[in-house]
C-alpha cells in the first residue's frame, strides 16, 4: 500500500471513530464498526480514487456497513456500562455536566437519519454536497434532515427560545463567544 | 379559544425557527461531544491493524 494512502487513512481514523461512536452509541461497537471499515477499506483500497477524499470514501463505507449490519442492533445496549461518558475524559468545561449529558441522551433520541446528517455536517466538517454523497441521498434531502435535527434537538432538550437560557447559560454562552 | 395561559406559551411552544443563538449553541455541544473522540487520536489497535495490512502487490506491507 502507498505510504500516502497508509498515512491518509490513520489519519481519518478518529473522526471516523467519533462518527461510528455517534451512529451506535456505544463505544466498544463503534470500535468494532471502525474495524470492519478499515477491512473493507483496505481490501478494497484499489477502488480508492487518488486525489478524492480519502475521509469521505470511508465514512461511506462505514455508513453503508452500519445500515446493513447495525442497525437493528442500534443502540440496544447504549452505554449500559458508562463506557461512553468514561471515553469522555476532558468533559468540556465551558458546558455544565448535566447539560452535556441531556445534549448527549437528546443526540441518540432523533431518528437515526437525522442524526448522522446532523454530525456530517454540524462536526465532521462536511459539505451538504459530501454528506449527500456519504449518504447516498440529495442535497436538499440532508439540508431537511439537520433542520429537523435541530429543531427536535431544541425540543428535547426544552430549549425553545433565548428565554430558556437562565442567566448562567447567556453569560457561558457570551463567555464562549455565542453571544454577542 | 385562545385563553391567557396559551397566549403564555404561544411564543416557546412550537418553535418554527431557531434563533441563531440556539443554534450556536446546539452546534458547540455537538462539536465538544465529536471532538473530544477525535482528540484521543488512534487507538493502537488501529495502527496496529493498518500497519499489519498486506495489500497485494504491496511490497512493504512491515
């Protein structure tokens, strides 16, 4: 294998994992997600495209793999030993824990599509074009689903308005540059 | 019949859009939640497993 192959896949590695980690909610099974990707992947690499995105080739074939084989397993046993919270070692301070957890258990709440358009686009970094093309479906189609994501997200976790932010919230969110 | 309690909760109950500020917010959980995964960079199992691979024809498969 091309050494610059070898390096560009080692480097999609953690976003992948992040992405598996959001797709199965469990850590250990995103592990395994990721594995089986990196197989298929690599027994496959001469389908690679050289000069394309060698990040967005594998979250294709990770999500692909999760649809046909995990997802009637999705979740079953989401964290049910606190692996996930535990993998979470730098809670990030400028959000209150609880917060963090209720975004946490909202995030696995919304239905699997919305989630995974939400994360391509809202953290991996994606374009709406690259997550389309990632899951197999139109660019119109994602950009529906991340505002539907938002909007359940926001309801689930009861904030409806700049008013249901008590004055903690405002002065983190001004604190960390989400205000004005 | 619209009565005070519902006109109380007309403006928080059915959000039609997200203020910006919501979604500001909503996108920095997000992206704490992911890139606390992504800082813990590759697990060696990964490594390992990338650098065992011998893909045909490679001839430094190490």
């Amino acid at each position: 294998m091309d050494e610059a192959v070898r390096k560009a896949v080692l480097g999609a590695v953690p976003s992948l994992r992040a992405f598996a980690i959001s797709l199965c909610g469990n850590v250990d099974r995103a592990d395994d997600l990721v594995q089986e990707t990196l197989l298929r992947a690599l027994a496959n690499i001469d389908s690679f495209q050289p000069g394309t995105n060698m990040s967005a080739w594998l979250f294709t074939i990770l999500r692909n793999h999760f649809r046909s084989e995990y997802r009637k397993r999705r979740r079953e046993v989401e964290d049910s030993d606190g692996r996930y919270a535990e993998t979470l070692k730098s809670q990030p301070d400028q959000l209150g824990h609880v917060e963090f957890n209720e975004f946490r258990v909202a995030l696995g709440q919304l239905p699997a599509d919305q989630r995974e358009a939400l994360v391509l686009v809202g953290a991996s970094g994606f374009s709406y074009e690259e997550a389309a093309h990632i899951c197999g479906c139109a660019v119109g189609t994602i950009k529906s689903r991340v505002n539907r994501a938002r909007t359940r997200l926001a309801e689930l976790m009861s904030i409806e308005g700049t008013d249901d932010f008590g004055p903690d919230e405002q002065t983190r969110a001004v604190m960390a540059g989400g205000g004005e | 019949m619209e009565t005070a309690e519902t006109r109380n909760r007309k403006d928080g109950s059915r959000p039609a859009k997200l203020s910006r500020e919501v979604q500001a917010r909503l996108g920095q959980q997000l992206r704490s939640l992911y890139d606390d995964v992504v800082n813990q960079g590759v697990p060696d199992r990964f490594t390992d497993l990338i650098n065992r691979i011998n893909v045909p024809g490679n001839q430094d498969g190490q």
